[in-house]
C-alpha cells in the first residue's frame, strides 16, 4: 500500500496520495523531534512540517531500499541537526495541566523521568535510543538516517545507556541519602 502511494507521487505527483502518507507516518516523526527537542512542541512541530515539505519535494530520490519511515526519519534528523545550528534549542517548557488520575500520573511521573534522562544525552545520542527502543529501527537503519558507520551506533547505543544507568543509579542514591 505505502509502496503504491510513494510511486503515485513520484510518477504523478499526486497530492492526495503524499498526504496519505503524511497521516500514516506524521506521528512517529513528530514524537521523534519532540523527544529530540526534549518536548518542545512547537519547534517539533515546526520540523515537522519542514520534513514533509522536503520529503514531498525530494520524493523521487526515495529509492524504496528501506522503510519510507526510514528515509522520513532521515529527513526530520537533517532538519533537527540543520536547526540547532542555526539557533540554539529552547529546553524550558512547562508540562500541561491535564486531569487528576492515577494512570494519568504514572504515566507523566515516567515521561518527566525519560525527558530528564535525555537531557543528560547530546542530541546524537538522543537520537540513536530514540529511533531504536522508541521507533524499533535496527542498527543498519539508524547508521542510515544519521548518516554514520555502524560501528558507530553500536558504540554510541551501548554508551548512551550506561550514561543513562550510571545516571540513574545516581539520582537514586541522591533520593535515598535525603532520605
């Protein structure tokens, strides 16, 4: 299905068709560079738009030797890393008040804990755990959209989540000796 809309707007450019595709795959995209601009929603949202305009610009450079949401994560990184040259990431943003519920606050206490142990990652690494525990990219698909050897994904998977542990194990034991 995917393989037949990509080819409807290559050979065509058929709009309907790429909006297809947008709807289908928009959600992992902005859940990446929302985590990668460590919840800021409106620059995620702004590189977002960026991505599919570019995706929908360069589609016939898609060759389908991958995950179309592949070559989109591609895409939204280049626009991420393109960004944070141009300006500096805005980190401070506010958590929304939403409705008291029990689930509700498991769940934002776990996405307040992930966010402030990505904070500790640089935007590479971010980007690698990301796209492999949070989109389930193996590794060969991850040295192709970040453009890096895959060497290089191993090393900075493995890195990343001692950095993560060591940090972890450090808060706990600060939580334990306030105690």
């Amino acid at each position: 299905m995917e393989a037949k809309l990509v080819e409807r707007v290559q050979r065509d450019n058929d709009h309907h068709a790429f909006e297809q595709l947008m709807r289908q795959n928009q959600s992992p995209i902005r859940q990446f560079l929302r985590r990668l601009t460590l919840q800021n929603q409106a620059i995620a949202d702004e590189l977002a738009q960026e991505t599919f305009l570019k995706a929908f610009v360069h589609i016939k450079t898609y060759r389908g030797e991958g995950k179309f949401l592949s070559w989109l994560f591609k895409i939204a990184y280049q626009q991420f890393i393109s960004s944070r040259r141009k300006k500096t990431e805005q980190t401070n943003v506010e958590l929304e008040d939403k409705a008291d519920d029990g689930q509700f606050e498991h769940r934002l206490v776990a996405e307040k804990t992930a966010k402030n142990l990505l904070k500790h990652l640089n935007s590479d690494e971010r980007a690698i755990l990301l796209l492999h525990f949070s989109h389930d990219l193996r590794h060969q698909e991850i040295a192709i959209v970040m453009q890096i050897p895959l060497g290089t994904v191993k090393t900075l998977i493995r890195r990343s989540r001692l950095k993560l542990k060591s940090f972890a194990e450090e808060n706990k034991s600060e939580k334990t000796d306030e105690k």
